[in-house]
C-alpha cells in the first residue's frame, strides 16, 4: 500500500550519463530511491546549478519523500524559466507551492500547466482537482483547530516512518507500523517493508516498542495495522506479499497475549484490494475500505453487519454521503460508536487525502453531512488514520513535522478548545453567456449582528467557483464589481444545534443590466 508517492509523476533525464557519480544518482532516482538521489545530486547540482537535468531530478525527488517537498520550488523556478522545458514541470511546481503553503502562487502555476495544454492527460485531469484543494485550503486555515502536537518520543519514534497509530480508547497501549530496518529485506527504492510494533502504557508513560512475534511479521511480507476496536481486543492486519495482494485478517488481543491473525471471510476480502477496517464496540458491525468495482469512484467505504451465524453479511456501500469519485480510506469510530472518522481525497480536502468526520443521524436513519476535521490536523500532504480517546480530549495521528525523528512520526494530539463547527457555502457564479469572463467580480460578506464586514472572496478567474466559511450567525452577502452585470444581495443564516449543515451549495446567476 504505497501512500506517500505522487502521483503521475514523469521521470525525465537529460543527456548522457558519463561519470560514476552521475551513475549512481541517476540508478537512484530510476528505481525510486528518492533520499539517496537527493544525497548523490546535490553535490553535482552544487557545481552546475543551472543544469536542467540536476534542478528536474532533484525537483521530483524532494516531491516524492517525507523530506519538505517545498525545497523543490527553487529548482522548478529555475525549470520554469526556460521556454522549451516540459510542461509536466509547471504542474510540479504547483505541487511544490501547495506543499509550500505558497496556494495563491501554486494556483497560478497550475493554471500556466493547463494553458500550455501540453502535459501528461493525468496532470491535466489532477490539476484542477489540486486547484480546488488550494481554494479549500485557503479558507480552511482561516479557523484553525486549537490543539498541541505531542510527538511520543524514541520509545514510539524513529529515523524511519512510523504510522497508523491505533489505541483503545482508554489509552492503554499503541499499536502501529514502522519501516524501521529488522534486519528485513531492503527494497529497491531503499526502505523497508513495514512491520507491526506494540507499546504498553506504565506509569503513565509508552514503553519502547517491540515488534509483534514473528507469526504476526513475516520476514518477506507486508503487514500493517489498519484497525482496532474501542476496547482493543480485536485488531485488524492488512496482508500482502508475492501470493496475496491486499487481504485484511482479524487478531485477537488479550493484555499482551495476541492470538494468531485469522483471514476475514470472502464477504469482506475479494480478489480486489481491501485496505482497512475497523469493529464496533460490540463487534455487531464491521467498517472497511475497498476498490472494489461498483462503487463511486476509487477507494469506497463498506460496512458488514454481523449475522447470526457469526459471519459477516454482504458488504453495503455507505453511499454518497460519504463516498465521492475520489478515494476514501480508513474509517474509524469515536467512542462512543456514533462518529465515523475517515480520510478522503474528495469533500473539502485541503490536498490529497484529509481526515473527516461525519455523524449518525438514529432519526433520519443515516450519516450527517461530512465535516473537516481542520487546520493543523489536515495540511497539504496526505492526512490518514486517525483515533480519539474515550474523553475526546487526545487524539493520534501520524505526520511530518519540524522537530521530529525524521519521516513520519506519531503524534498525540491536545485539543486545547472545543472542535469549530462552521458551514462551508460553495458553489458558482455564471450568466446566461457561459463563455463571459468575469474580470473584476467580488464577493462580500458582512455580519448582520456587528454590521462589520466580515470578508471578501474573489471567485476562481476561470472556473467562477467561490468558497468560504463562515460559524453561526446572520450575514449579508453581496456581489458586484461587473459594471454590465446588475448587483446582487441576499441574506444568508447559518444555524446551530440539531439544524446545523456542514455544506451549503448556492450558485448564483447574474443578470444583465
């Protein structure tokens, strides 16, 4: 389950390759091994820095580690000045802007990618997909969530990726992955298969990590954690190696005991790619993702209800309220069984994959409206796994941040103020003429209560969507700035309690004066 890698990316080399350390960085970089590339270009690049090949190279390998992908915008800078340079490189210099939080300057760059039309057709389709998660981002930001990252240390942490941290909800141990090096089989793009470490609580403190016993990590196989019950009995492994691709087994636990994994029945795995799951507290129900065909799109997220028999029924879509034609992974419960947590490339992802919640309506007889989990817990990279304690005070994630081991580590995460409820409203503003530019059309927002004016928001130049977010209250919206086009102003409330709505879409058609 590859999940750091950009997509769509092209490897481009110039020239001949003459001397051994050119070799060696560009052996590197064909098979993937992007941290070493970087280690054997950087000098070649310190000597020409001008050098088209280095700069494109170099580029693509900080895109495609753990490493900040933003130091890949002076290179592509340097790319983008030359007239004849491929196309794709105006698309990654989007990439490197978005992972920079640079999102006005990455939508620019996006939108010179797509006037080119030139480029590969999976950049061209992704492009405008990035460009919406940049608008997103831009209000997302705005209502930052108030929590304090707590990075769990070196008995959890290492130089190596560790993450899809899973606890119970009393917090009394973590189970996740690492690809720190056992002594397993190096890959050929220089990391290692991932395997399963545990980590019990003492004294109120998490013990150094020990891998799971053999018969739980195999020596030349993939295993991964993708799920755990509220009280952490029953976890689930994701499997793969040469004579199975994306299978998911059951492990009982119990205290430090954890009994040999069991494959789920054919209801759950297929001859398709299942990648997580997770059991309600009382094991009556089973949550997982697939690829699955049938679906909406992509990755879609099931659920298994437990029969009588003791084997898990058909699995059922949980429907577009939730899945889109993108990809949604790792579905979690709160503690309380009536969230689902989830991670999704669709809704209103700041990029790639975002964490999202949404809610079981018991009287309406399904999951609520989705609702972004936010600012610092979302960011530009791909946000995954998430778990809440029985208090909902910590939560745990994996991430890249300054400070850390290296690669992606395990956080705690402090939410240090209640989580921000606040309505997304999107949408599009057209006129009769659909091929009508619109040069200098604004949108205001002014709160009714304090007569203030609470923002402005400039549509997409070329897309004509807008998008912001605004908490409970009364506000005014106008829009104007077209002299041919008559204003407009309408009323707007945003509702709490049970009339609360995570999205409202509202496209708006001008008329001619």
């Amino acid at each position: 389950m590859k999940r750091i890698l950009i997509s769509s990316l092209i490897f481009l080399v110039f020239g001949n390759i003459s001397s051994q350390d050119k070799k060696a960085a560009i052996k590197f970089f064909e098979t993937g091994n992007f941290e070493d590339a970087i280690d054997e270009y950087l000098p070649l690049y310190e000597e020409d820095k001008e050098n088209l090949e280095y700069n494109y190279n170099l580029a693509v390998s900080y895109l495609n580690t753990n490493i900040d992908k933003s130091l890949a915008i002076s290179h592509l800078e340097t790319l983008t000045k030359d007239p004849k340079i491929d196309a794709n490189a105006w698309y990654l210099l989007g990439r490197a802007y978005h992972f920079g939080y640079q999102f006005d300057a990455a939508i620019d760059a996006y939108e010179k990618f797509r006037e080119t039309n030139n480029g590969s057709e999976a950049n061209k389709i992704d492009a405008v997909k990035q460009i919406e998660y940049c608008e997103n981002a831009k209000e997302l930001m705005k209502f930052g969530v108030k929590v304090k990252f707590e990075n769990l240390g070196k008995n959890i942490n290492s130089p190596y990726a560790d993450y899809f941290p899973f606890i119970p909800t009393n917090e009394s141990f973590l189970l996740f992955n690492s690809k720190r090096d056992l002594s397993s089989i190096e890959q050929s793009d220089g990391s290692y298969l991932p395997n399963i470490f545990m980590s019990h609580v003492k004294s109120g403190e998490y013990q150094k990590a020990q891998p799971l016993p053999v018969s739980i990590n195999t020596p030349d196989g993939r295993e991964e954690v993708v799920g755990l019950n509220a009280n952490g009995t029953r976890a689930i492994f994701y499997y793969e190696d040469f004579k199975q691709y994306g299978d998911l087994y059951e492990c009982k636990i119990d205290g430090a005991a954890l009994k040999d994994p069991i494959k789920l029945e054919k209801s759950v795995n297929s001859k398709y790619v299942e990648i997580a799951a997770c059991i309600n507290r009382n094991g009556s129900k089973l949550y997982f993702a697939s690829d699955r065909p049938g679906g909406y799109g992509g990755i879609d997220l099931y659920s298994c209800q437990l029969l009588p028999n003791g084997k898990w029924s058909l699995p059922t879509n949980l429907g577009p309220n939730i899945n889109t034609k993108f990809d949604e992974d790792f579905p979690n419960l709160s503690p309380d069984g009536k969230s689902l947590y989830f991670s999704s490339k669709g809704h209103t992802s700041m990029g790639g994959f975002d964490i999202f919640k949404t809610t079981w309506n018991p009287i309406k007889n399904k999951y609520s409206s989705v609702q972004n989990l936010g600012y610092p817990l979302n960011t530009p990279e791909d946000n995954m796994n998430f778990r809440v304690s029985e208090s909902g005070k910590h939560g745990y994630i994996s991430a890249v941040r300054k400070g850390g081991y290296g690669d992606l580590d395990i956080y705690r995460v402090d939410f240090l103020d209640i989580e921000p409820r606040y309505t997304v409203i999107s949408g599009t503003i057209s006129s009769d003429d659909d091929s009508e530019k619109f040069l200098d059309l604004f949108v205001q927002v002014t709160d009714l209560e304090t007569e203030e004016v609470y923002g402005d928001y400039i549509p997409n130049d070329k897309s004509h969507r807008y998008i912001m977010i605004l908490p409970k209250g009364r506000y005014d919206i106008y829009i104007g700035g077209e002299d041919a086009y008559e204003e407009i102003y309408d009323e707007i409330e945003i509702l709490d309690k049970s009339s609360f709505k995570s999205f409202i879409t509202k496209d708006i058609k001008l008329k001619k004066k």
